[in-house]
C-alpha cells in the first residue's frame, strides 16, 4: 500500500515513514501542504496522513483541495491540539479518522490499515475467502486454518490483490502501489512474488486463488465468503 | 443629536408659523369683505327714489369717505337702464373696477387700478319701480388695499420674529439639557480612563439608575477579563512548575547510565506524564468559563457536526445517534467548551456502547438566558457505580485497551465544573451509561 506522510516537523516525518516502510507501506513524504497536494495529485495512493498544523497551505485547505478533485483515497489526520473543533473540521473538510499527538506509532498503523481496508468496502479486520482467511490487523494468513508464512512482499501482494477482489490489477499498478517512488521497479520481480503466493497459498494446485490475465494483470478470485459490508 | 432637534424644531415652528399666517390672512379678508359688504347695505339704505321710482343715490353718502377725493373708499353704480353714477371720492381715478353683476350675485376681487391695489365687492340688485319694471343694478364698492397689505406684513415680521425667537431659546435649553442629562456618561469615561492608567480597579461612583445596568456589565467584563490573565499566568506557572519533575526524572535516567530498556520504559512513561500535564493545564487555561455577557451557542448545530463526524470515523461500527435536541436549547460560552463536553460525551458512547448512543438537550427555564441540561447515553456495559467518582477524576482510565484517546470524561468534568455546572454518570434507558450535565443560567452577579 503506498502511503503519503504530510508532516513539517523533520523528525517526526522520518519517524513516522520509517515505522510505515517497516511494516511494508510505500512512503510518500511531502514537508509542507503544496508539496503534499503536488503528490496527492499526481501518484496514485492508497492512504495519507495529514498534519493539520501545517504552514503556509494548511492542512484543511489540503484536504478539501485534494477531495475537490476527486482524490478520495482514506485521509488520516494528526492534531497536536487535540480540540474538537479542529477534529469537526478536519472530518468536515473531507478526513476519515484522526490521532492527537502524541501518538503511539501502533495506533496510527492499526488506524491506516482499517483506513485502507474500509475503503476496499471491507468492515471488519479479517478478510475470508473461503478457506483463505487473512488478518489485516495482525498481517496473517490462514489456510483451511493452517497458517501460512509470508514474507512482506509477498504479503503486500496478497493484501493488494485482496482488497481489490474481482478486479483485474495490471503490473503497473501493482508496481506503484507496492514501492516507493524512487525504487527500482522490475515486473519480473512481481511474477515471482505472484508464483511463490501460489506455491505457498495453494500447493496442491486446488484452489488457484491468482489468475493471470495474459496481457492484463493478475485477478484474485477466490470466492468471498462474508465480507460484511459488500 | 442637536442637529436633528434643530431640523425637527425649524420644521414645527416653520409650519405652525405658516398656519398662523394663513389664518391672520382669511381672518383679515373676511373682515375686510364684511366691511365692503357693509357700505354696499348702507348705501341701498341711503337710496332715493326717482320720479319713476328708480334708485337714486343721494348727495349726503353714508360715509364721509364717499366725498372726499382719494379717500381710499370708491363706489360705482350703473343701472340696466342706463343710470351710472359714481361717489365723489373716485374724482380723477378711472371706475375700471366695476363688473356687473346678475342681480343676487356678488364677487369679491383684488384688481389694480391706477397704480393702486384695490379690495373690490360687486354686487347685482334688482330694482322694482313704480310702473312694475325690473331694473337692474350693480353696486361696486372698493376699498384700498394698501392698508390692510401693511397690517399683514407688520402681523407676518412680527410673527417670525417672535418664532425664530422662540426657535433660538428652545435650542440652547435643549442643548443645556443634553449636555447635563450626559454629564454621568462623561463620568463613567473619566472612571474608565483612570481604570486605563491603572489607577483604579473598577467603576465606582454614584451613577444615575438609568446608567446602573451599564456599569454593571462593565465591571463584570472587567473583572472577567481580569480573572482570565490571572488564570492565564497561574496556569502557565503551574505547568512550568509541574514539567520540572518529569524532566528530572528524565534526566536522571539518562545519566545514570541505565540500561536501554529500562530508559526507554521510563521515557515512555515521563513522555505520558508530561502530555497530561499539558493538557489539564492547556484546557484549565483556555476555558474561559462563564464569560460575562457570553454568546448564546445553538446546540443543536453542534450536536449535529459532532455525530456527522463521528459517524464517519465509527463507520465500521456502525453506530446509530439519535440526536434529541431541543431547538431552544442554547449553551452560554465559548463554542470551543461545548464542543468539547459533546465531543468527548458523544464518542465515548461510540466507543464504549454496542450500536445505540442517544442524545439530548433542553433549556431549563423559560427565558432570555436559561440553562442547559444535556445528556448522553449508549447501550454498552455502562459504569459500575463504585467507579463513577475515578473515572471522573483527571487522567484516570477506566479501560486501557483502546489506545491513545484517553477517557474524556475528565476533560468534560473540568469545562463543566468551570461554568459552574454539574455532571452525573448513571444508568440510562439504553441499559448503558447515562451521562448527564447541567449548566446553570449565566449571571453577572459572581463579577
């Protein structure tokens, strides 16, 4: 999932990314409010968050400005001050949910993944399909309640693919949402994430949970049991 | 303020002096048609006959006026038969002034004639003579106009002397009572500059009853905004007081060389200490209490953002808030406090209920500035009774589970308590929590 970090306090940026990156999102970082509405524009994203002291264009304006073109990914805001007016206004003006400072780095990852897991159209943490079931708050998958080891990569693979059920993922969007910007991008390196899933997922060949659409991208498509918000 | 009272004035005075003029006009004119009227009775009275009958106008004229030249009194009689005749008086003047009239008919008019104006009555008679034929007459009798003109005039000078006059008196007495009638206000100013200059602390001074609601409000307001900074610098003085004992204890642990998880376990606890601190003493500082003279807050405006919002952030949840507001339900404060007390009320009951949270709000009098009681409940687990007192006591958390957001009933304590209010936790109709607060009416009399 690739994330953008809207943060002018230097440290509290790099802290914020690294804990982000370390639990496999792909970070965006921007210092200020018009570097932050440049990417917003122009990257796709899956998720942000938003300080709402910023200088120079504030936070608010941020938001409202990204949700006025139709940028309508999941927005959490950070709120030193805490007050509810400033809450009301941030969710007024186009967020999703907000963490006052000081935070526990837990509480924004836990709050980001239900964010992003909302979105897709998913309200509860844990994803079943069928025999496939994953956590989203712990980051574990189970198969016919076997559990199942991934590596991070190769979870953020099936989380994509996942939260985007039935839809047809080209490689490209793949790439984008799983690395950062400046990362060396190589879809070969995709078809191995996608063939270790199988083998992994899937040894006996039975459930074939991935298609691969020849020219298209990769469609999960194993059956959803009880999603319960679609 | 005078220059209204001169403009309404000149408009009083200028229209009661046009209508005393009117009526000296017509009163003037009617006297003077019943003059003309008269002589043209007196002269049919001083009438002869003629051999025939026919009117004749004799030489000794009722009026001495009649002969003497230039008299001022002119008459002119002419018959349908031919008769003229015209009084001594008109010698050398031109009788142009005549009309004839059908008998019963008169007409008064104002003609000039040789250079001067004169006050004509033509009046027609008819005239029975002794062989039974109609005659018909018209007497013209004019009287000049001149005198009558001058007596006007000398009525209209003396009339607007005497209004303008009175104009000139009224002004300077209404000017004399404004300026007494607003001495207190000057005062009152005088009062406020020596408050300014710091050389006293409040208005105090004998002011009339009119002013007395006004010097109220003004020393409530100075003594509230006195009270604010006071409780501004308390507040930081407390708070820098308070930070020195977890930063010891930081640094203490720094330099004692302790080992890094034990350093990190005591970071992590000073760091929780201190944002409490920061906290209680930010919302001790800004809450600005009962703000004398305070704005009334809509409530249900409020009630409804707040469960906007919380409807979006809980939206996994899902929770259903059922807002029961009253339209007349207002808070007396800063839209910041109340805001607070719902916001945190509110999500608590997101929170902690299974899916219903309620909430109301009602004035508690009738009236301009009443009270507030507002509520809210949820159908969670509810609070055990034993625990009520705790979990209104600062930074004490009745779950720890859910991290990060602390249990906002303190904070709410605090603002209420700051408006003299009261807070009640019990068990609501929805089988969970029922927090209840009650604002009293503002009132300027702790001030």
């Amino acid at each position: 999932m690739r994330v953008l970090v809207v943060e002018d306090e230097a440290q509290l940026l790099e802290q914020l990314a690294g804990h982000l990156e370390d639990h496999g999102f792909a970070v965006e970082k921007a210092r200020d409010g018009e570097e932050g509405l440049y990417i917003g524009r122009e990257l796709p994203l899956d998720v942000a968050i938003v300080d709402l002291g910023l200088p120079g264009l504030g936070g608010i304006e941020l938001i409202r400005k990204l949700r006025a073109e139709g940028r309508d990914f999941p927005i959490l805001i950070l709120t030193a001050r805490g007050d509810w007016r400033d809450k009301v206004q941030g969710l007024e003006a186009g967020a999703d949910d907000y963490v006052v400072k000081p935070f526990h780095m837990e509480e924004v990852l836990a709050r980001i993944n239900a964010l992003v897991r909302r979105a897709a159209g998913w309200s509860q943490p844990r994803l079943r399909f069928g025999p496939l079931v994953i956590d989203t708050r712990a980051q574990e998958v189970w198969v016919d309640g076997r559990r199942v080891e991934l590596t991070g990569y190769e979870y953020r693979v099936l989380e994509y693919l996942t939260l985007h059920a039935g839809e047809v993922v080209s490689k490209t969007e793949l790439t984008e949402h799983l690395y950062a910007q400046d990362f060396d991008r190589d879809s070969n390196v995709l078809e191995v994430f996608v063939g270790r899933l199988r083998r992994k997922l899937d040894p006996d060949n039975r459930l074939q949970p991935i298609q691969t659409l020849r020219g298209r991208g990769y469609r999960f498509v194993l059956g959803e049991a009880s999603p319960a918000a679609r | 303020m005078l220059a209204v009272s001169f403009v309404v004035l000149a408009g009083f005075l200028g229209v009661a002096g046009v209508a005393l003029d009117q009526a000296f006009r017509r009163s003037a004119e009617t006297a003077l048609r019943e003059r003309l009227m008269g002589h043209v009775y007196a002269l049919l009275a001083a009438a002869d006959e003629d051999a025939r009958g026919r009117m004749v106008l004799p030489s000794a004229l009722p009026d001495p006026r009649f002969a003497n030249p230039d008299s001022g009194l002119y008459a002119v009689v002419v018959g349908s038969d031919g008769y003229q005749w015209q009084s001594p008086s008109l010698t050398g003047r031109s009788a142009d002034f005549l009309d004839p009239q059908p008998p019963g008919q008169r007409r008064y008019s104002r003609v000039a004639s040789d250079g001067q104006t004169l006050y004509v009555l033509n009046y027609g008679v008819s005239w029975e003579d002794d062989f039974g034929v109609q005659v018909r007459y018209t007497l013209a009798v004019a009287l000049d106009f001149e005198p009558v003109a001058a007596e006007m005039a000398a009525f209209r000078a003396s009339l607007w002397r005497w209004l303008g006059g009175l104009a000139v008196a009224l002004l300077l007495v209404q000017g004399l009572i404004v300026r007494w009638g607003l001495r207190p206000l000057r005062s009152v100013e005088q009062d406020l500059q020596r408050i300014e200059s710091g050389e006293a602390e409040r208005l105090e001074g004998a002011y009339p009853r009119e002013l007395q609601g006004l010097t109220r409000s003004l020393n409530a307001l100075i003594r509230s905004s006195r009270s604010s900074r006071e409780r501004y610098r308390n507040s930081l003085g407390n708070l820098a007081h308070s930070m020195k004992t977890p930063l010891a204890i930081l640094r203490n642990a720094a330099e004692s060389g302790a080992r890094s998880g034990e350093l990190r376990a005591v970071v992590l606890e000073q760091v929780l200490r201190m944002d409490e601190i920061v906290q209680h003493q930010l919302r001790r500082a800004a809450a600005s209490a009962q703000v004398a003279l305070g704005r009334a807050v809509a409530v249900a405006p409020v009630a409804d953002r707040i469960a906007r919002s919380l409807a979006r952030v809980y939206a996994d949840k899902p929770v259903d808030i059922a807002l029961e507001v009253q339209d007349g339900a207002r808070f007396f404060g800063d839209e910041g406090d109340l805001m607070e007390i719902l916001g945190n009320l509110m999500e608590n009951a997101c929170k902690y209920g299974r899916h219903r949270v309620r909430v109301g709000a009602h004035a508690l009098q009738a009236g301009r500035r009443p009270g507030l009681r507002l509520w809210v409940e949820d159908d969670g687990a509810g609070i055990e009774p034993h625990r009520h007192g705790e979990v209104l006591q600062r930074g004490r958390r009745l779950d720890e589970q859910q991290p990060g957001q602390g249990i906002g009933l303190s904070v709410v304590r605090e603002i209420v308590e700051a408006y003299q209010g009261r807070i009640r936790i019990s068990r609501g109709a929805l089988g969970g929590a029922r927090v209840e607060v009650e604002i009293p009416p503002p009132s300027l009399s702790q001030f």
